[in-house]
C-alpha cells in the first residue's frame, strides 16, 4: 500500500507509526464493516483511526472510500478512495 493516506498526510511519522497506520488502513479497507473505526496507537501520544465506507465495484477493481484521522494535538483528517490490486494489496487512488 506505499505510503496510504497517511503517509501522505504526515510525512514526519516514524517508520513504527507509519507501519502501525498502514496495517489500521489495510485492516478497515479489507476486513472492517463500513464506517466501523479501525483504531492504531503509535508512540507517545500519537494515535489514529480509520473509517472505511461501503464496498463499490469499478470495472473488474473493488474499491472504497475511508478516512484516516490522525490524533496529536489537533486531530487531522484525510480522505481518499483505494482500490484492491490483482494481488490484493490496496492502492489509494490519485
């Protein structure tokens, strides 16, 4: 999944922290119900969630939209839609 969303979002998060929001990002979009929060914690005060919405097909692709928040000392909040590849990995649409 690179960077997902977040990775975009916060490029100063640590490789533990941004491990940790990738694998909530991969949890949500393929196993959470719709607008279920996936939640992560990362080093000291650093946590998040995300929320994946529902299911959509376009063409031959599964995809969905989700929001990843992120909490330090103002909660920041990106959307964006992934789409499954052919070897089930997830990839954010740009």
């Amino acid at each position: 999944m690179g960077r997902g969303l977040i990775g975009a979002a916060a490029p100063g998060l640590g490789q533990s922290d941004l491990r940790k929001a990738l694998e909530a990002e991969y949890r949500a979009l393929e196993y959470a119900p719709a607008g279920q929060p996936v939640p992560w914690e990362g080093s000291s005060r650093l946590r998040g969630e995300v929320v994946a919405y529902q299911p959509y097909r376009v063409g031959s692709q599964d995809c969905r939209q989700y929001a990843h928040t992120l909490h330090v000392a103002t909660p920041q909040t990106v959307r964006g839609t992934a789409c499954r590849n052919a070897d089930g990995s997830w990839s954010p649409l740009v």
